[in-house]
C-alpha cells in the first residue's frame, strides 16, 4: 500500500501509532509481495520469496508491539507457517 516497512519500520509504525493507535489493532495481515514498493498491485510471494523478505519477517513477529496480535498469513502451505513461527526469538 505505499509503505516501507523494510527501510522504515518504526516510521511506519510511528505512523500507524499516530493516525489509529497500536493500542486499536487488532490483528496484522501478513504477507511477502511479489511486487516492489508503489507497484499498486497486491500479489503475495512465498514468505521470504518476494521484497519484504526474511528479516522483515524477523522483526515484524519479534517487535513487542506487534507480537501480542493474531496474525493473518494467506497461504495454503503449512511450512510457511512454520517458517514464521521459526523466527520467533
């Protein structure tokens, strides 16, 4: 949607924080994009196939702002699951 969640993060959560508030989300849909940054077009990757890639993930689903949340993954492969979980620390 326009956001750079690999090279600003924390602005952008600064920025989810500052318009919504973290304290009223209530899930985070998670999904790797096939898709670079502004392409305008939502097509999921394999997690760690597409442009967020494998660190985003890691720190996505370690942040402690995010890590209390459900997190909705579309996918029909349990090993991508599994592969998030993985990263937990």
């Amino acid at each position: 949607a326009g956001y750079d969640l690999v090279n600003d993060f924390d602005g952008v959560m600064r920025q989810l924080d500052d318009v919504i508030g973290l304290e009223r989300v209530k899930a985070v849909h998670v999904n790797d994009s096939q898709f670079g940054l502004s392409s305008h077009k939502d097509r999921h990757a394999n997690i760690g196939d597409g442009h967020l890639g494998i660190p985003f993930f890691t720190r996505m689903v370690n942040d402690p702002r995010l890590s209390r949340l459900p997190m909705i993954l579309e996918t029909k492969h349990r090993e991508e699951i599994a592969l998030l979980r993985g990263l937990v620390q």
